[in-house]
C-alpha cells in the first residue's frame, strides 16, 4: 500500500481521500494556514465541517507545521489548494518534495504575463520547485466534472488523470479507482489542463440567464431562457477549444471530460453561476464582488480576470484576432470595468454568414 501526502484540506482535495483510502491506501492530509478550523475537528471529531462527513479511517490530519513529517514517506504528492495558493502551495512543495514521487495537482487555472503568454499551473508549480527536483519526480493532474461531495458520498463520477509519463498516470489510476470513481488517462497534458483552467470562465457566464429572469419578475415563470443559456454554453465551448489549440493540446480533449463534461458540471450550479445570476439581475460586478458576495470565492472570475487580461497583449501582437474570444472579452469587460451585461451575439461561432 501506498501513502499520499496531501497539502490543502479544502473539500475536493479532501473528497479524494476517500476513493483511494477504499483501496487501501494512507493519507495525510495537511491544511494550510487556512484550513486550521478544518484539521481541528478533523483531529477531535473525525469530521470535515465542509463536507459535513465522517474522514475515512486511513486519512490522518496534520497542521502546515506538522508537514515535514507527513509528506517524509509519502510516495504521492497532492497540490490540494485553490488557484490562490498556487503559488504558496509550489514555495512548500520545493521543501518538501523528494526524488521519486508522483506529484498529483487538482489545482486549476493559469497565470499569464505582461505579454500575455499562458502558463498552466501544474508549470507554475515545477518552477517554483526548480531543478534539478522538479525533474526527479512525475507531474500529473486530475481533471473532469467532479463535484466533491457527490465524490465523498460515492456518486459515479468520471475523471482523467492526464500528465506526462504514462507509467505514473496507470499507477495513479489503479490507486484511485473504485466502483464509483473512473478514471482515463491522458497523455495531453496541456489540452485537458487548459479545459479545465478555461471551464470557470464560462461557468460565470452561465448564470446570466436566471439573473435576467429575476430581474424582469419571472423566476416562476413557464418558459424559461433554455434557449439564452445553450447558446452561451456552445460559445463557450467553442472558446475553450480555440484555447486549447492555440496553446498547443489535443483539440479534441474538448469533447470530453476534461472540456464539455467539466464545464457542463461547472455551469449546473456553484459561485461561479451565482455571481453571474447578480450580474444577470443588473447588479454591477464591483458590488457583487465587495457587497453581496464579500469574501466568497470565485475562482471563475479570477480566470475571466487573468486569461481575459491576456487577450489584448496576444491581439496587439497578432497572436489572435480582434474577433476571437468575443464571450470572454465581454466577461472581461464586465468584471474589470463593471460594464453592463450586453452578449455579442453577433461575434458567436465566427460572426453571422
């Protein structure tokens, strides 16, 4: 039996404990300065408060401090924070970190810089651990439509395990598969990583719908914006294909679980489509983020934020054109210069013809 270490006690990270502990295997699962609350009642009642589940018997809890000793004789590294941390999370894992293992990332997003060059995270991550470490052990990812509770509680759920070495992938797989997780591997890294980085953005998008119904009195009402909703959805996911080529994936990653499944699940409900809903409902973005949804996060605007920023540096350089990405230049807009909600339909699916 294997032990996997994991930093971050969030709720995903922790739901993908249970999976692999019903096969045997130990975890430590280690908070961040964050997730002190967590491991207390982890420690004292067994109990995530997120969750609101009883842990698996082979996870034990441990405190940032305590992180030496539980990651010293792991064989498998988690990345368990949100986009956030990332960069925090890639600073302890070059301490902690040691030749051989298997680094697994749940951690979804990209940085860009001033040119507007994209960078995944499970990049970010290696080049903070820097050589020659980062070359001594594996990196991998998990992505696809997974809701962590419907994961902790057994739900059928399907995911890829996607990285570059193929040996670690199948290793991962056996670890984690149950009768209730399934899992592909893939070796197109960058396709699914970009899927599942760009997913968050169109999922804000997907709560503009029924902001609009309630602004105009009509939550209840017979016909509701199916229509509205799928065209934004298909937009989206035309855009999160067009990214995965221009940096350099699979495009038909886009097709599966790690493009249209991940985003479909993403689109169903959460902060991300709650913001949106307010945004819908006419409420200017500034006052959705500081007024009524202070403190929450929202890593689907955090993508709009950094990947829709990278749009006017790549147009400046002719990388894409003025017409590409149109549905993340108006979410751009509306987070950034709180801009009213107006889609450019006209610019969907390559312009009208």
């Amino acid at each position: 039996m294997s032990t996997v270490a994991i930093l971050g006690a969030g709720i995903m990270a922790s739901a993908l404990t249970f999976p692999v502990t019903d096969n045997g295997h130990q975890v430590n699962l280690v908070g961040t300065h964050l997730d002190r609350d967590i491991i207390d009642s982890i420690q004292r009642t067994g109990i995530h408060p997120e969750l609101g589940l009883k842990m698996p018997e082979n996870v034990t809890a441990f405190q940032l401090e305590e992180a030496e000793a539980a990651f010293a004789d792991a064989d498998v590294a988690m990345s368990g924070v949100n986009s956030f941390g990332v960069d925090w999370a890639g600073a302890h894992l070059a301490t902690l970190l040691k030749p051989g293992m298997k680094v697994l990332s749940i951690t979804k997003g990209m940085q860009a810089d001033e040119n507007g060059k994209l960078t995944m995270f499970p990049d970010v991550l290696r080049a903070a651990v820097g050589e020659p470490l980062a070359s001594q052990v594996t990196w991998s990812a998990i992505v696809g439509p997974s809701i962590a509770g419907e994961l902790a509680v057994g739900h059928d759920t399907c995911v890829v395990f996607c990285g570059e070495d193929q040996a670690s992938l199948d290793e991962l797989q056996q670890m984690w598969t149950t009768d209730y997780y399934h899992i592909w591997t893939s070796t197109d890294f960058i396709g699914h990583e970009v899927g599942a980085a760009t997913k968050n953005i169109y999922a804000f998008a997907a709560g503009f719908a029924d902001g609009l119904l309630a602004k105009a009195g009509k939550e209840n009402d017979r016909y509701r914006m199916y229509n509205y909703g799928a065209a934004i959805f298909a937009q989206g996911q035309t855009e999160l294909t067009q990214f995965i080529e221009l940096l350099g994936g699979d495009v038909a990653t886009a097709k599966g679980l790690g493009g249209v499944g991940d985003m479909f699940v993403t689109s169903m409900g959460g902060r991300n489509v709650r913001a949106g809903k307010f945004v819908g409902q006419g409420i200017p973005f500034s006052e959705v983020r500081d007024t009524h949804m202070k403190g929450v996060t929202m890593e689907g605007v955090a993508a709009i934020r950094v990947i829709g920023g990278a749009l006017a540096p790549l147009t400046e350089r002719g990388v894409i054109s003025e017409d590409d990405f149109p549905l993340l230049r108006a979410l751009h807009a509306i987070i950034v210069d709180d801009a009213p909600l107006e889609i450019p339909w006209d610019k969907f699916f390559g312009g009208r013809r």
